[in-house]
C-alpha cells in the first residue's frame, strides 16, 4: 500500500519560520477569503457540520441562508467566523471544512496544507521527531498500535491499514499519519503507548530532541485518557480543547450526542415523511462505518462500486427511505453513500448490532456493480469534476466544460438506453440528444419513473445545483441498471405471500448462435487494441479497427468482408462499422440490439475530438463486451423465465439468483436457480421459457397449472386424476396438468380461473436450496439439485 504523505509528515527544514511567527488559523482564513469564496459554491454541508459542532448559533445559520447568492452565503459564513469566534473556534470551524472536503474539490489543495498554523504541544513534538521516529520505532510500531487499538485510539480499519504495510518503516509512517490526522490528543496517545511498550526507546529518543520537555511531559503524565475515536475523515470529529500550559490533562469537550449527530449523516439527510432524522452518537457512528466498510472491502478513495441503494433493502430498509436519504446532497462514492446508509439505519434502529449482523449475512457480491457500470459512474464523477472546476458565482465560467458534461450526459443516457430496452436501436437518432434519450427511457420499467422526473425537473431548472443533482440521479439509475450478478428482481410481496419477479438484466434472445472462438482469433490478427500507453488517437483507431474485424466475421459473405482497412483512415472506418451494422444479419431478432447500441457510441463519441480520453476505458470495455457475446453460448437462444414465487407459513423470499448454465445436453437445456429463505419453507414457482430453435421463435409454459379460487369442497374431491394438486392455502389450489395427459379439464378451469404459467412446489429443510429446470420437447419439468424437494 502507498503510504500517504502530506505536509503534515515532511520534517521542518531550516527555512522553516519559529513558531512564534505561525499564522494563527483565522488569519489564514482572512489570507485565504478569495479562493474560500469563490470555492464555498455549496454551503448546505459545511453549515450542517458547523451547526452541529456548536459553532453556529440558530440565528448566525439563518443569517447565512438568507443571502442570495452562494457567494454571498460564503462572504457572510466567514464574517461570523472573523467576529465571533475565538481561535478554538476559527481551529473547529477548519476540522469542519476538513470533513466535508469532498464537496469542495478546489480546496483540496489548500486543506492538505498546514500553512505554518499553530499546532498543539505534542502535535509539534511529533512532527519535529518523525524521522527519529520513522528509524527508530522499527519492531515496536506494532505493539504500540495495538495499544493504540485497545484504548479506542485506533480503529480495526486503521489498525489493519498499518499492519497491511510492507515495512516496519512504512508501517510507522501510516501510524504517525494518522495521529498527526487526529491532532493533539492521539498523538499525547501515542506517546504514552511508547513510554509504557519500550520505555528505554522512549527515553532515547528523548535525548535525541530539542523539544524534550513536551515529550517528558506527555510521558509522565498521570491523567487517565479515556477512548477516544479516531472518525473516518468524512465524519465530524470530537474536539479537543488544546491549551499550551499543559499537553494531555486537558479535559475533552464533548457535546451532547444527539446534537452532534444530525449532520454526521451526510449532510442534509432527510426521510421523505418530513421527520428529521436523529443520528446517534458519533463514537458509534464511526466505529460501526468502519466496520462495515472493512467488511465490504472499501477502499479510500471516491470509487463507486456498489449499489448502496439495494443494500438498504438488503438491510430491511423501504427503498424509497434509502433512495431519497442517498439522493439529498449525498456524493456520488461508496464512502459518502455507506457513511449515509449507516446512519439512516441506526437513526431508525438504535440497534448498531442489528445492522452488523445483517451485514455478516449478506454479501457484497449481491450489490456489486458490473465493470461497466463502474467505469460509468467514474465518467459521471468526471462530470462532476469539470462542474465544480469551471463554476464560479454559480455559473460555469467556460463553454468547454458545459460541452463535456452534456457530452458525458449523452453517452451515458444512451449507454442506459442498451441496458433498458428491448430495443434501443428503433429510437431516433434525435436521442443522441439527453432529454430524448430519458423520454425513450420512459417505456423500461427498469428505470424509476420518479428519478426520471427528477433528472427533467433538474435539467428545467438549470444552474449548477441543479446539474450536480442530476448527476446523483443518473448515478442511482446506473447502479439500478448494472449489477455485477445475474441476480433475480423480486418486487415486495404482495398479498402477503406473492413476490413478481424479473431479472435485473434485460437479457435479449436472438437467432444468433455464436462464432468460434478460433474465427475471433483471426479476426483480431491474434492481438487485441493498442496498449494504453500508445497515443489516445491510435488507440481509438485500432479499436475501431478490431470492432470493424469483428463485425465482418458475423456476415463473412458479403463482398466488404474481405476489404482491407488496415491503412484506411478512421473516418473510412467508422462508417464501414455504420454500414456494416444496418445490414440483415444485425436485425434485433438476429443480433443483440444492446450490442450494437453501445457499438454506435463507440463511433458517435471519439474520445480525442471530445476531449474526454476517460471515454476510451468505456469503448475498450465495449470491444471486450463484443468478443465475448460473440463467443458461442445457448444464452444467445434460450431465456427461462421466472415469473412469480408464492411461499407460505410467513416465510420471506430473500434472494434469487442463476446459479448455473443454461447448457445443452441430453437432446434438452438446463438451467440451475438457487432461492435464499429468511427460514426453511415451502414456496410455489412460476416459470417460462422462450427463445429460437431451428430460427423460429417460441415461448413455451407447460405443462399449464391454474390458480383456483373459491371451490366448494365437492368441487375439490370432483377434480379429475389428470390435475396435480401442488399446494392449498386457504382457499386457494395450485393445480398442474400431469405429464401424461391432455384433457380438457384443465381447459375448462383456465377459462374460469387464473392461469399461472408452468409451476413446481419447492420444499426446503434449510435457507439455501437449488433447483434445476428443463426444457425438452416442448415442455418444461424441475428436480431438486440441493437441500429441497420439489413437485
């Protein structure tokens, strides 16, 4: 792991000015007034924190909002802080601004710097020592860092990414860090560690500084520290009230919890009810985020993998709670989104092991995002960069930058078109165009009507606000669209026991068949697009060149195929990729309409003339998308279909997923569903299958059962030995055609009752079972493959 290394880690040089001359941290602010104004473009986060830390006061906050302009709220933000606030305050009001660096991209710079302000005591001491410390510390780092553990100095995530180091210096750097991180108390924290773990080290690097009096007094202290927690740095921080009469026996301010706590939820976090949230207190807040994030495997970082939304309803959390919480001036990464989840779900709960053990049973592969959907969502935190890098007095100082978010806008709507619809390629070109491509959207109901309305409503409206709203939405619609596995959609259970269902993926049958692999080979000359070391303009060329390959190998027949374009210049190209694609052979019913969607993006949006190189790691991901739908597979052909679950006895219907195939053996096709219960149960599936045999379409749900409602009790001894009776609930009957007959009983119950489909009872001991499906001359049958039995 690369260790972190900032100014706080850099030891004083000679030219270094005497502290006496330090800036205090007002007069930096007062220094910095410019740029803090003109960056300050989104006051609701930093205002939230600094209410909640104390430093506003109710009237100071609607001061502030009263003023027009976003500059005008920043100008006033920062009177208050000159007027009233001492140089506790004004050191407060920076830890504030810290925490919520992520909403001010263009500070990032200047919040990473110390600018000679006043440290605390031990703060000094430690940075005067790092290199002493840094050669020194060597075996000892560890057995002082799990002291640090111990007493709630450090995290279990911090203490993993100090362990995860590869040498014991860069292990005593990253623990150094992150005391210099947390000011003056951890490291008071770290000094009495050493003295008690290696008092005779201590007592040698005593000797060796200059500043030994602050260090001897932090070793001998006698007050009792109690645990402090080291908060993630997006979450707000408990302060401590630094005094230079003396180094650890200062008391901590703390501030009561519930008040404290209201931001920490990211910022402006509230229930569609109107009812604020109540978040509780931070030391819990911060301790079970780091949890969670360990368990997710989260990295540092903006990176956007998750599907933060579903895990809320993993967690038992109403969707329209979790979405509404992450869309209200929530970021777009997985730490902002999981830092506000976490504090919705304790707000509700109270109940911080509820949500750990609810964590421990699920797992991250169920909210993963595909590749693509990753590298979409760090197109749209691209969008948000130039947003925030071209604002100024709320308006986007550059036609540059508002060209390449739209453009960002538009592949990306229609990236989402592929993913939606059945069949993107019947919409007009005109949906190049965003607002046309979110009205095609529209018809899917794998878009939420309601983040489409408010993805128009944002876009009517205009202003940056507004443009980095919409870029929360669309990055919510994304997550919706891409999850990493195949997994099955079950809506909420209606009528208490019935649960409809679709895939998560649209998946599109077609009388495709695949080519061989070998054919892929040749095509691509056995080498695949440029290295991304070359040129972005020779990668884009050579890419479109292997698509071109490709293309060709699907229709080999026609004259062009044999046409070399080695040498020809794009432009000749990509309108032979264009051309190539309005032939028969990529009809929708003979060739992946999503394929050859996202294929016209590769041409419509060349990386180099848009000025977006990020663009390329999407049009790759495309090519590698195309080899591999290429590859042969009875999924081009073949789709089973679950429809609907019913189960009964109160159970719940946690997860379904394709655990396996389809494949084709014994003149059949087979496919494996695994189902996850909240108990053992018994349940009733719905399926069909469709797709193209021989090149003629089908759709096939027999053997037919029925849904019977409201029989009299004759009327049940009555039904003929031809029905299978698969469940009763109430005075319901599922009843199923016997594989050996055709009556026309069954007939005569259709019309007067509801037909279901091709259904099978599954009876499990357990939570997990599997099933297998078969299709085979014309009809479908099921067995049990794991821990079930099944009718």
């Amino acid at each position: 792991m690369e260790i972190p290394i900032t100014s706080d880690l850099d030891d004083p040089g000679p030219g270094s000015p005497p502290r006496g001359q330090k800036r205090t941290v007002k007069s930096h602010l007062l220094a910095s007034r410019e740029l803090l104004v003109a960056s300050l473009y989104n006051l609701a986060p930093l205002l939230d924190r600094t209410l909640a830390a104390h430093l506003l006061s109710q009237e100071n906050y609607f001061e502030v909002k009263a003023e027009r302009t976003p500059q005008s709220q920043a100008r006033k933000l920062l009177e208050v802080v000159q007027a009233e606030m001492d140089e506790a305050g004004a050191r407060k009001f920076m830890e504030c601004l810290r925490s919520c660096k992520q909403h001010y991209p263009c500070l990032r710079d200047w919040l990473n710097t110390d600018a000679n302000i006043e440290r605390g005591p031990t703060e000094r001491q430690m940075q005067a020592q790092l290199s002493v410390l840094c050669s020194r510390l060597g075996y000892s780092v560890l057995p002082v860092s799990l002291v640090l553990f111990s007493n709630g100095t450090l995290t279990q995530f911090e203490l993993d990414q100090i362990q995860a180091a590869p040498t014991t210096y860069q292990q005593t750097h990253q623990l150094l860090y992150i005391c210099l991180a947390k000011g003056e108390r951890a490291c008071c924290s770290f000094y009495q560690a050493l003295g008690s773990e290696d008092p005779h080290l201590a007592s040698d690097i005593r000797g060796e500084t200059s500043h030994g009096s602050g260090l001897e007094e932090a070793l001998h202290a006698k007050v009792h520290l109690p645990s402090v927690v080291l908060e993630d740095p997006d979450v707000c921080r408990t302060s401590v009230e630094e005094k230079d009469c003396g180094i650890c026996s200062d008391p901590v301010e703390r501030s009561d919890h519930w008040e404290c706590s209201t931001p920490i939820a990211v910022e402006e976090t509230t229930e569609s009810d109107g009812e604020g949230l109540a978040f509780p207190e931070n030391d819990t807040l911060s301790g079970v985020l780091q949890q969670v994030l360990v368990l997710l495997a989260v990295t540092p970082g903006e990176e956007a993998r998750l599907n933060v939304c579903e895990l809320g309803v993993v967690l038992g959390l109403p969707r329209r709670t979790v979405r509404e919480c992450l869309l209200d001036d929530v970021g777009v990464g997985d730490r902002a989104q999981l830092k506000a989840l976490v504090a919705l779900f304790l707000s509700k709960t109270q109940d911080a092991s509820r949500l750990l053990t609810r964590m421990a049973e699920s797992t991250a592969q169920r909210v993963m995002l595909s590749e693509r959907g990753c590298l979409l969502l760090k197109l749209l935190l691209e969008a948000m960069a130039f947003l925030h890098a071209g604002t100024t007095d709320n308006h986007l100082c550059t036609g540059d930058h508002l060209d390449k978010v739209w453009s960002i806008f538009s592949f990306v709507l229609w990236d989402c078109m592929a993913e939606a619809l059945e069949d993107p390629g019947a919409a007009a070109e005109s949906c190049w165009e965003p607002r046309n491509a979110v009205r095609q959207l529209r018809g899917s109901e794998r878009v939420g009507t309601e983040l489409l309305q408010e993805l128009e409503e944002c876009w009517a409206e205009g202003g940056t606000d507004n443009l980095l709203q919409s870029i929360r939405v669309l990055a919510q619609v994304l997550r919706n669209l891409h999850p990493l596995n195949d997994a099955l959609c079950l809506s909420l259970p209606e009528e208490g026991n019935f649960y409809p269902c679709r895939p998560r993926r649209l998946h599109r049958v077609t009388r495709f068949q695949g080519l061989p692999s070998r054919t892929i080979r040749k095509a691509l000359g056995h080498r695949g697009p440029s290295a991304p070391t070359a040129p972005f303009a020779s990668q884009y060329r050579e890419l479109c060149l292997c698509i071109t390959r490709l293309l060709n190998r699907v229709h080999p027949e026609d004259s062009t195929s044999s046409i070399d374009f080695s040498q020809a210049p794009i432009g000749i190209i990509t309108q032979h990729i264009l051309s190539t694609l309005e032939r028969p052979a990529f009809g929708s019913q003979s060739f992946d309409a999503g394929v050859k969607h996202r294929i016209r993006a590769v041409v419509k949006h060349n990386p180099v003339q848009q000025g977006l190189p990020s663009l390329q790691d999407l049009h790759r991901e495309t090519l590698s998308s195309l080899e591999s739908y290429l590859k042969p597979g009875e999924q081009h052909s073949f789709q089973l279909v679950l429809e609907k679950v019913w189960i009964f006895g109160g159970a719940e219907i946690r997860w379904a997923e394709r655990a396996r195939g389809p494949v084709s053996i014994d003149n059949g096709i087979e496919e494996v569903l695994r189902f996850v219960t909240s108990e053992p149960a018994s349940f009733i599936i719905s399926v069909n299958c469709r797709g193209y045999d021989r090149g003629r379409y089908f759709e096939v749900c027999e053997p037919w059962s029925v849904r019977l409602t409201g029989l009299g009790e004759s009327e049940v001894q009555g039904l003929g030995s031809s029905l299978l009776v698969l469940a009763a609930e109430g005075e319901t009957l599922w009843v199923r055609q016997r594989d050996q007959g055709r009556g026309t009983e069954l007939d005569q119950l259709r019309e007067r009752h509801w037909r279901e489909g091709c259904c099978f009872r599954v009876s499990t001991p357990g939570t997990q079972c599997q099933v297998k499906f078969i299709y085979k001359t014309g009809r479908i049958s099921a067995v049990a493959e794991k821990n079930c039995e099944v009718v």
